[in-house]
C-alpha cells in the first residue's frame, strides 16, 4: 500500500499531495506538529496528543479547532485508507497560506497536512543491548513547552549524534540535563527514578506521561527534579522514551559507561510494562 496524505479535507497518495510556497509553515516554521503511533490500527493516547496539539495552538494564537472525536475519525480513516496496521502519524497545522509579511495574515485558513506511514518496530538488538548518546548545549529557544516547527536545533544536534555513531544528543543547559533531541530523558540515581522537571524548556512527552503513570502504578515513585549532567554521568540506570522508541536503555553517556553498561533492573521492567500498556490496543 502506498503511503497516505491528507491535506486540507482530501486524502490523496502522499507523493500527488502540494502545499503552496508561501504557506507559513514553509517560509517561517509558523506552525506545530504531532507525531501519533498506531498499535493494531488505534491510534495510541490520543486524548494526550490532541491536548497538546490544541495548546501549542493556543500558545502560537493558531486559530485551529477540531473535536478530539473528529479528529480521531480522521485518523481512523487515513489508517484505514493506509492499511497500515501498525503506522506513525505524523500532523501538521500551519498558520496558512499568505504573501510573505512577519505579521499574522488575516482571514486565512490554517492549512492541515497528516501523513500516515507503516511504523517498524525498533531493532531488537538495540532495545536489548541499548544505545549510546552524546551530549549538546542547548541552543534552542525558551519556548520549547511548544510542539513547533522551529527544529533546526534539533535536527543540528541529531546530526551531531549521527556523525558521532550514537543515536541520541541530550541538551544540556546551563549545566543541567534537558532533554533528547527527539526523546525525553529518565536516569536512576541512588535507587530513585528521575526526569527532569517540567517547565518552558522541556516538551513534555506523551510516551513520558505513560511511562510515568505506569511506574507509579508498580510502586515506583517518579521525582521531577533539576538534573546536573554529572548526575547522568553518575546514574545507575537512565533510558530514553518517545513515542517511535517507547523505552529504550542508554548506556553511555559521552563515551561514558552507565554504572555497568547493561540495561539495569527499572529500565528494563518499564520496558516490559510498557509493551504490556500498548498490546492492550
């Protein structure tokens, strides 16, 4: 099956779908984006990805409303239309198109693109055995609570990991450990579970929330904390979660080995309950 488009209320083959050069999304990042996992043909926490698309909205002053319900059916469909069972979502909203001028343009209708791809499970080997990371300053703008098309950062910094051989870059900032490039960030330190705490600096991640909520329902207690990079280089454990790698172990840090190099005891049950969480879709 070829992969599936939707552009403005029509879906079509990905590859016919156009949008115009002077959308806003195109000539200044004036949008936000969603990325959504379908297991078995259901797109996973939904609710949650539809809050925070509505309030990185909100926050840009996007006038794009849509009912969770209808949304929902729209995605229902594109799967369906995909035959992809087991499929990344990927939604973009945009402020429009309009000549090009900074300013808001005024009576324009916000263009909505979502593209519907068969998702691959991650190799086992590296869920298994875990990933290496590197570590950036963080050079991205003070607003990264919102889902925006503002990347460049990020894919700067994913490069970096990619020619380093590792696959994630966590920023750092001001000393302090931030988050992943496309990933948020969990370490285990002196027996307590750890991610970094929740303000403008920080996504945070739908995958993160559940994995969070899961833990909790097995007793283990999640402490949101400022975490200084010599606490991640000292962890005992740390993993990264996100929507396409649900949990998956580090272990190095910057060419440092994390505790013994293997995927620890949390790490590892999180991994477990998680499948355990997304099989019941």
């Amino acid at each position: 099956m070829p992969n599936i488009g939707y552009l403005n209320g029509r879906f079509s083959p990905l590859g016919e779908i156009t949008i115009s050069p002077d959308d806003r999304g195109f000539l200044f990042g004036d949008g936000i984006y969603e990325v959504v996992r379908a297991y078995h043909g259901v797109p996973a926490f939904w609710q949650d990805h539809c809050a925070r698309l509505l309030r990185s909205a909100k926050e840009i002053q996007l006038p794009f409303q849509i009912q969770p319900h209808d949304f929902h059916q729209l995605l229902l469909t594109g799967l369906e239309q995909s035959g992809f069972s087991e499929g990344k979502i990927y939604i973009q909203i945009t402020r429009g198109a309009a000549p090009r001028e900074h300013g808001f343009p005024p009576n324009v209708s916000p263009t909505v693109f979502l593209s519907f791809r068969e998702m691959g499970a991650m190799p086992v080997a590296l869920t298994k055995r875990g990933a290496k990371v590197i570590t950036v300053p963080d050079i991205r703008w003070d607003r990264c609570d919102i889902k925006s098309l503002n990347l460049l950062p990020n894919v700067l910094a994913k490069q970096k990991a990619q020619e380093a051989k590792v696959f994630e870059a966590i920023f750092v900032r001001d000393g302090f450990v931030i988050e992943g490039a496309t990933s948020n960030i969990f370490l285990v330190k002196d027996g307590q579970l750890r991610t970094p705490e929740r303000n403008h600096f920080v996504l945070s991640g739908v995958t993160q929330q559940q994995v969070i909520q899961v833990a909790q329902a097995h007793g283990q207690q999640v402490h949101f904390d400022r975490i200084p990079l010599e606490d991640l280089y000292q962890a005992e454990e740390a993993f990264l979660v996100g929507t396409t790698i649900e949990v998956l172990p580090v272990v190095t840090v910057d060419g440092q080995t994390v505790h013994n190099g293997k995927p620890g005891p949390v790490t590892c049950a999180l991994q477990h309950y998680f499948s355990e969480l997304v099989a019941q879709f």
